[in-house]
C-alpha cells in the first residue's frame, strides 16, 4: 500500500534487481519520476496458484507509473511469447488492482492497441484533450491522470493473454518487449527494454502428498523468523537491499519497506487486539494506516489458519516474529537464500504462509480509496486492493506463483514440489512480489519450508510377530508414495533395542512400482529364516533411497518409527502344527481360515485380536476336530467393525501348552461402502463410482492439497453402484485431490490426480 508519494526534480538510471525483474529508478536533476514492471498472471492456476503447465493461460502484464511531470509519446510494444500462442480479443490497458480499463480490438486502425503477425503494440495515454492516444500515435501520461491512485500517481498496466504450448520440462520467456517514452516535451524518444525472464514448464505436483522430511532451510531460525520478548525483532540477512527494514508507525511500513515484528500495531499506540475499527479513527491510530490487521505471528498456531493473537510483548516475553511486507509497484525479491545440503533426484516441498493483511488497502482507478463511499471494489464487497502475488524462483527460472492472495483473514500456505538434479545438492531459493502495487499488497510470511516429501512404509506381518523357536521368520514391507524414485532399498538390524544400526547387507533396487490408483507402491521380503533364541528381540527396519549413492548416506535416504521387533518364544513342541493361515476382508466383516496337520489329542484353536500388534486379546475359541484326518481346515468369521489397522493371530493350545501361528494385517474396510470404477487421473470432470450395500445418505468432499474444501454436498446412494459427478470439478487446477466420502460415521477416502494434459 503506498500513502506516502515521493515527488522532486530527477533523471532516470537503471536498477537490475533480478533476471526479468527490474526498476527504472530516477536520481535528482530533470523533474521526471517513472518506475516500469513487467510480470505475468496464470490464469488457469487461479486463486490456488501453481506452476505452469501446458495449455495454461497466462497474462501478460507490463507496467508504467508516472508519479510526477507529464511523458510523451507512451507506447507498449511486446512480442507473444515462444512456446505460447496468442488468445484473440485480449489486449487490454488494466487497472493496477487487474481490471480492465481499455479494451482492443486485434485489428490495426481502429483503436489503440492491435497485433500485426506476432507482434503486439498498444499506446498509452486517454485523457482526451492532453496529447491524447489514437491508432496513429502514442499518447501523453501525467501523474494527475486516470487510472488514478490518489490522485497523485498514474498505475497503466498494458495486457494481452497467451496460452502455453512448451512442453512440460523446457522453459519460456515472459520478458523482452519494451515501452516509449519522452523525458521532456518535444525531446528525444527513448526506449526502454524489459530483460528476459525465464519460466519453467513444470508439473504442478502440488505440495507433498505423503510426509514431509526435516526442514533444510537453515536461515532465519529454519525458516521462522525466531521468537523474542521485543515487538520488532530487526533487520533480516535475506531480505535484498530492494526493501528498507521499519517500524511500525502510523504510516508505516510504507512502500518498498518491512518489518519483522510478533505485533503488527503502531509503536505509537501499542495494542494487542484486532477489534478496532476499520479505519480506525483513534488518535493515533492503532493500525498502521489505520487499517492493517493486528496480528501475531503463524509458527506453531492452534489454529493454521487463523494464526496466533498479536504478542503481548507486556505479559509474554518471548512472541513469535514474521516478516511482513508492504510491496510497490517494484516487482522485485522479499526474501533469498542459498540452500545446501540437499540430496540429489528427491523432491522437496518449498512452502510457506501468507496472510494478506489489509482489507481496507484499495484504491480505485478514480483515486478513491477503499473507505470512501464512492469507491469502485475489485469484486462485490472487496476493499482490499491489489492482491499480493507471489512468484516463487529457484536458480534464476520462475517456478511457481502463489495466484492472488485475496483478504480473508486468515493464513494460507502456499507452495509446489521441486525435484533436484542428478546430482544437485543445493538450490538459490527467492520470493518476489508479482503484483503491480499502489493500494494493497501488504502481506506477512512465515514458515518458510523446504523439506523433502517422504514416502509411507508399512511393515508386516505386524511390528511385534510372536514366532514359535525353530519355525520360519517371514518379514517384508510395502512402500507407498506419489513419486515413484523411491525404488533402492536395504534392510537394517538393530541387537540394542534401536539404539544403533548395521546393515544387514540385504539390498536391493531399483525396484518398479506399480501406481495403485492413488500412489505408486511396491513390496520388498527380508529373506526367511528359522528363529532362534538369539533372535528374539532383534529388531528390523527398511531404509530407501532414490538411487544407491543417497542409500549409503543417512542424510538422503528414508525410514520410519515403525520396525518389527521379533519375539521367538521356546514354544513346547506339539505334535500338531499350522499348515497354513489366511484372511479376506469383506464388507462387513474378516473370514479368518486355518489349516493343520493330524490331530493327535483335543485341541483348541483361541482367534486372538489386536489394535496395535503388541496388544492381543482372545475374541473367540474353536475346539478341534480330532478326527484323525492327516489335514484339518477351520473357519471364522469376525463381525466387529474394523477400526483403522487389525491383526489377528491363533493360538493353538493343547493343555497349557501352545503355538502361535504367524500374524495377519487388515487395513480398514468400507463396511459396504467401497469405490467402484474410478477415473484416475481425471481430465474433465472428476467422476467415479460409489458401491454402497444399503440405501443410505453421503456426504461427499473434495479437499485440495492445502486442506481447502473445494466441494461439498450431500447425496443419496441407493443399494449397489452410484455413478456420481463432482460439480464444476472440470475447472479444478492439475494437481492431487482428496476424495472423501462419509455415511454416518465412517468415511472412505481416495487421493485423485487432476491431470495437465
């Protein structure tokens, strides 16, 4: 938000600030202040933000700012994109909070903007008796002119939109084109060339779908800005020289300058609650501009989304920091940093949360600010104004842009999934502010993340199997995940209780997984073995890796908490032995089946049940048969509703003798209510099929990869299969979904994956 205009008499020099990212900045002798900008809008990606992807579309925007004197002869001439296409009947001239001021036509001679082959020229400037713009010339922009932004400073953001035909893996080039302009009256014409800047066609994976590894960031307290007893903490290493470090005063932060504070009330009449009013009209005032919200910081909040209170810095003498931010009309970085030590061929989370934190930031394109009664909104009831848009850069290409972070609030994590190089262990990680400026754009961030996205393990028979000395020790595992490198493997022993580990020398890779309709999956075996004694209490766990060089180092490659602790019990030995044991989960309810050999004297079988693998109690007994047969076959069926995991085993007692067979894992079942046919990936619109055993009500939820509801609605199931459609799920952006479906009070779920192509 800028409240403060800088006027005076200067001359323009050139301020590279990023690759494509740029000031024309002024120094004092000639009377003229200009500031240019160019970035991009995707379209396609929305409110949720993303990469861009093939077929995308994006807007490209170039700015001009005139914040005193008067320029002649103003034009925009650009050229579409290699790799994109140009989308007829889009070149426009916005305002700075993206409507539309002036719409062309593509023709030449007839308005002021056209595009000739694969060119694009628009001129500036309309006001209509001051060296207006036509077809034929390039018009004149005073500060005094609209669109206004206070009446002191003239925001025009030239516009046309292309869709992207580059193929996922290349990049393309947002910058280039260039716009015109006179210093003086009748003086010389100059142009000035935006710099390229590079953007990748890259997989919008979303954030981490399974687990999230150990934060690598490093700086600024792993990414949190840290913790002190002090309402502002100082100045931050990582934020570039772009933005001047302030307090907060009744105007300040004000444009081009930040913070990094647990309370964002003014020095000038601290406080800790956010009920003042909007303005607020206390003398001083109690907000910043007397509109900013009033709020604490996000690390380890109750609630994610709504963040913790601002910091009583009186009562509670350790509040946590963030940084926040009060963007202009430079789109230039927030935030920097150097990353090393990362593991090569993984894929890593970069994230963080961003809360815009002005409601009342607007300023409409007649120069009315967001509390005047004539003030034209951005969208029914929205005053907040330019909405903070974030790009997310790694090595000096485009990543990632957050989409417009609209006032709501409320916290909102943003971020994607980059996958290293062969063998890249480090990347130049930058925030930079994608939006035009003026009224609005002030935002906070906090938690910043860069941690690997971790796998899923699950171990079997179960983590504490009861083995009989002498009999064999089968143990294997199964790794679940979304990306499918996770494919080396070794086993690991630990004889000290998990105090230290060595490797077994059983390893193996690169496995192939199989996609399982929501995550790539695949099993490995430990190889069997007869249990002894000396074997009881080992324990066994599974290390992966995306390639044998990260196997061998601890740093890079994967495991979990769970390991299978063996128990080898001397076991009195029977004349009757298990031959085989099995299970089926149905519906409703496990079949449990057993085979023995000859019975030599009355047997019972006792069906033992537990939660957690450790914990088994006896839920049913099954006398013998004793019929002398040389093999004997038993059945149970157990009714009892399956909650999350179960494990059965059976003890085979013969007189206060006994033997445990091995021990079986369920996952939970549907109860009736299962998937059926299920498109994934989905294209179009999300449709599947639900199997229900009875006619009942669901409710149905589709959540995206931040936790956000992006459906929900009720419908009834009749007995059988349900084909179902989810509503406007066509316009869904790529990305990995939850599909949720709950009938009272049990619920099943499926990852979908909308696809880019």
């Amino acid at each position: 938000m800028k409240k403060t205009l800088r006027f005076g008499t200067y001359c323009c020099r050139l301020l590279l600030i990023l690759p494509g990212i740029f000031l024309l900045q002024v120094s004092p002798v000639k009377g003229q202040n200009i500031d240019f900008g160019k970035s991009y809008i995707n379209i396609t990606k929305g409110l949720n933000g993303g990469t861009i992807e093939t077929g995308d579309t994006l807007e490209i925007r170039a700015s001009i700012v005139v914040r005193s004197g008067r320029y002649d002869s103003c034009g925009y001439i650009d050229a579409i994109p290699a790799g994109t296409v140009y989308i007829p009947g889009t070149i426009r001239v916005l305002t700075n909070e993206g409507k539309i001021y002036k719409q062309f036509t593509d023709a030449a001679g007839d308005d002021e903007g056209w595009i000739s082959g694969s060119n694009v020229t628009i001129h500036l400037g309309y006001r209509p008796g001051d060296g207006e713009a036509s077809a034929f010339r390039r018009g004149r922009i005073r500060n005094t002119h609209y669109p206004s932004f206070f009446g002191g400073t003239c925001i025009m953001v030239a516009s046309f939109q292309v869709v992207v035909t580059a193929a996922i893996g290349t990049n393309i080039s947002t910058g280039g084109g260039s716009m015109t302009y006179r210093l003086t009256p009748g003086g010389s014409l100059s142009s000035f060339t935006f710099p390229s800047n590079t953007v990748a066609i890259y997989t919008n994976y979303g954030v981490c779908s399974n687990a999230v590894g150990v934060n690598a960031i490093g700086t600024e307290f792993n990414g949190t800005f840290g913790s002190g007893p002090t309402r502002n903490r100082g100045t931050s290493a990582n934020v570039p020289p772009g933005y001047t470090y302030a307090l907060f005063t009744n105007s300040g932060p004000n444009d081009y300058y930040y913070g990094v504070a647990n309370n964002t009330s003014t020095i000038n009449n601290y406080t800790t609650s956010n009920s003042w009013l909007k303005p607020d009209g206390s003398f001083p005032t109690h907000r910043v501009f007397s509109v900013w919200d009033i709020i604490g910081d996000h690390t380890g909040a109750a609630d994610p989304y709504a963040g913790n209170s601002a910091t009583d810095t009186v009562a509670n003498n350790n509040g946590g920091y963030m940084l926040i931010v009060n963007a202009a009309y430079r789109i230039d970085s927030a935030f920097q940093q150097t990353i090393s030590g990362l593991c090569p061929n993984t894929y890593y989370e970069i994230s963080c949360w961003i809360r815009n934190i002005c409601s009342k930031c607007g300023c409409d394109s007649t120069g009315k600010g967001a509390s005047s009664a004539s003030y034209i909104p951005t969208a029914p009831g929205d005053s907040s104004g330019v909405s903070p848009n974030i790009t997310f850069e790694v090595n000096g290409v485009d990543y990632y842009t957050t989409g417009n972070i609209l006032y709501t609030g409320k916290w909102v994590k943003k971020g994607f999934t980059y996958l290293t190089g062969p063998a890249q262990t480090s990347i130049t990680l930058k925030f930079f502010n994608n939006a035009p400026g003026g009224g609005g754009n002030d935002w906070s961030l906090d938690d910043i993340t860069v941690a690997s996205c971790s796998p899923e393990l699950q171990l079997n028979p179960s983590p504490n199997p009861f083995i009989c000395e002498n009999n064999l020790v089968e143990i294997g595992a199964t790794v679940y995940s979304y990306f499918n490198n996770y494919t080396y493997y070794k086993w690991q022993e630990s004889t000290d209780n998990g105090g230290s580990w060595f490797d077994t020398g059983v390893n193996g890779g690169p496995e192939v997984p199989v996609w399982n309709g929501s995550e790539w999956e695949y099993s490995v075996s430990y190889p069997s073995f007869i249990g002894t004694s000396l074997d009881s209490g080992k324990k066994y766990r599974l290390v992966i890796a995306t390639t044998a060089s990260n196997l061998a180092d601890a740093n890079c490659s994967f495991t979990d908490a769970t390991v299978i602790t063996l128990t080898v019990d001397s076991c009195l030995i029977l004349p009757t032995d298990f031959i085989g044991f099995t299970g089926h989960a149905g519906n409703t309810a496990i079949d449990l089946t057993w085979t023995t050999n000859q019975e030599f004297a009355p047997l019972q079988y006792i069906v033992e049940k537990s939660t957690d693998g450790v914990h088994f109690l006896p839920i049913a007994t099954v006398n013998s048969y004793h019929n002398n047969q040389p093999t004997n076959q038993y059945y149970y069926t157990d009714n009892s509703p399956i909650a999350n995991t179960v494990y059965y085993r059976i003890k085979l007692s013969d007189h206060g003798n006994y033997k445990y067979s091995k021990t079986l894992q369920f996952l939970e079942k549907s109860q009736g209510l299962s998937f059926g046919s299920t498109a994934n990936p989905f294209k179009g619109a999300l449709q599947f099929e639900i199997n229900s055993a009875q006619n009942t009500t669901a409710g149905i939820w589709v959540i995206d990869q931040l936790g956000r509801t992006m459906s929900q609605y009720t419908v009834t199931l009749n007995s059988g299969r349900n084909p179902l459609v989810i509503p406007a799920s066509e316009k869904y952006s790529a990305g990995i979904y939850t599909l949720k479906v709950v009938v009272n009070d049990f619920s099943i779920t499926r990852k979908m994956v909308k696809a880019s192509y």
